[in-house]
C-alpha cells in the first residue's frame, strides 16, 4: 500500500481526530477479520478482497508509526486467512487426482489421439503398448513458459510419480536363550575365609615388628619394605608396616637428610594422649614409577622382608590366585 503522492509519508502534527477516526476504523476492520479467522471455511473471497481494499483507503490517511502498526497487524491476520483458504482449496468436488492429470497431460501433448488410432475392432487399450509413442513435451512446455519467467533446465524425476509408504511390521525381539548347564551359582564366602585373611595380616604384621626388632638404628622405609622382585608385595609390606605405625609401636621420621625413616618405639599409653599427644595420619604415594626409582638409587637386591607364596583366596570350595 502506498499513501497518496500528494500527502507527506509521516507528519507528526496530523489532526488528533483524524487519527483518532483512522485508529477506530482500522480496530473494527481488525476485530471482524479476528473473527473470522475463527471459522475460515465461512469467509468468502470477495469479503476478504473488500475488507482489503477497505485498509487500502484508510492507509492513505495513515501519517503516524501507531497507525502503521494497526494496518500491518490487519494484513497479517487477513494473509493469514488467505493462507488457510489456499490449503484448504481442492480441485473439483474432490481432492487433487494425479491419474487422472497424468491421462488429460498424456492427452494434451498428443498421446492418446494416437492411442486412439492404433485400436482395431478386436483390441483394446490395454492391449495396445504406446510407450514408444513420441509426446509433444514442447507443446506442455509453451504452456508452462506462458505462466512462468524461470529459465527451464534439465533435471530429473524424484521417483514416480505415486508413492506406496511401506509399512512396518512388529518388531521382533530376539530373546537370549540360557544354557542351564553353563549357569553357575555364585560362590558363597564363608565366615572361615574372613578369618584366615585376619590371621594371614597378624602373622605378617608381628614378622615386620621382629625385623624391626633386630635393627640397632633407624632404617629407611624404602630399604624396609621394597621387594625388587615384587611390586604388590612392595605394597602388602607397607600395609603390614602401617598397622605397627598406627598402634604407636613404630614412629615415622624424616632424617636430617630428608630420608624416611622408621624404628620401633615405645607404645605410648592412654595417660600420654591425655597429656596431649596427637595421632597424625600422612599419605604415601608409591607406585611402580616410585618402587623402580627406590630399587635404583638405594641399590636394593633383596627384601628384608622374607617374600611370600603367591596369595591365593578362597571362595567357597575354589582357591582363587
């Protein structure tokens, strides 16, 4: 829509009653169409045209940015009715029938006169093969030149021109299927089994505490617990090693030269942890990086202290390496 050439685009000093009157026209036309929206199949064309040509007059009065609003806020809706008629439209008294457009195109472009031709007095049409019947493409093709400005170019068919959607079936479920022979039940840990790894950790323990019995001065733990040939062991010692230190019977220091170093002790009695003596607890990083750099630098070739049999658990009738 386009004001009148004569009229200014915007003026901010337009008559207050005009504008007013223009805000009241444009109300009403927008509340009939808001309502028709409701019901599109019951708004004709002719109404949907006059009720446009209707704002096309009221913009020519329009000179203010709210009164612009209300006119696009009314061709909004209005295109939006348009829209929904469009879609809703059908050809004839019943839906789009691509068949039968496909027969009246065949038709058209000369194909059907020929058919035509070719049925004698005994056939019929079925029996008269036309797929080499040369069609005029370039008489559907004016005709499509007529309605468009595109430039036409060579493409391909999407598939046919019908699709069937296939449908999906149920979807079966492959049910895995147990043999009772391999099922196993679970081994049962007895109250016995619990008791010998108790035992087996106070032997080991009371063996650490008797070499550091024997020993006449403070020694490196590195040098106490390291087995060079067996890094698990390496830890299961300094486990042993912990229980000493954490029932006081061992202390763990730092030398005047920054190594760690334990020695046995005398156990300290419940009066000296009433006169204030802490426990601490500290944090030990080893790992396979640590137990082959403490084996290189303090030259370490055998374990202090005597090295295992492979441990071995059992559950239920089973030992387990």
């Amino acid at each position: 829509m386009t004001p009148a050439t004569n009229d200014l685009a915007y003026d901010p000093d337009q008559n207050p009653e005009e504008k007013r009157a223009v805000r009241k026209h444009y109300r009403s036309l927008a509340k009939v169409v808001e309502e028709q929206q409701t019901n599109v199949n019951e708004v004709t064309a002719d109404e949907l045209t006059n009720q446009v040509l209707r704002a096309d007059e009221l913009f020519d009065q329009v000179k203010g940015p709210q009164e612009a609003t209300l006119d696009s806020r009314f061709l909004l809706v209005t295109s939006t009715i348009g829209a929904q008629k469009a879609r809703a439209m059908k050809s004839g008294s019943g839906a789009f029938d691509m068949d039968e457009f496909v027969t009246k195109l065949i038709g058209f472009m000369g194909g059907r006169k020929q058919l035509e031709d070719q049925v004698g007095e005994g056939d019929s049409e079925e029996d008269i093969d036309d797929s080499e019947s040369p069609l005029e493409w370039g008489k559907i093709g004016r005709k499509a030149l007529a309605k468009s400005r595109r430039v036409p170019a060579l493409s391909f068919m999407l598939g046919p021109l019908s699709i069937e959607q296939k449908k999906r079936g149920p979807m079966k479920r492959n049910k895995l299927e147990k043999n009772k022979e391999d099922m196993k039940k679970p081994q049962e840990l007895r109250e016995e089994d619990i008791s010998r790894s108790q035992n087996e950790t106070t032997k080991n323990v009371a063996i650490v505490e008797n070499i550091l019995s024997e020993q006449t001065e403070a020694i490196n733990i590195f040098r106490l617990v390291i087995n060079p040939d067996d890094f698990a062991q390496s830890v299961e010692n300094i486990f042993y090693l912990s229980f000493l230190i954490r029932d006081g019977k061992a202390s763990f220091e730092t030398d005047p030269d920054g190594s760690p170093v334990v020695m046995l002790c005398e156990q300290p009695s419940q009066d000296d942890y009433v006169q204030g003596l802490q426990k601490r607890q500290i944090v030990l990083e080893f790992d396979t990086a640590v137990w082959k750099r403490a084996i290189e630098v303090f030259n370490i070739t055998e374990s202090k202290i005597p090295p295992r049999p492979k441990a071995q658990t059992r559950l239920g009738d089973k030992w387990y390496g």
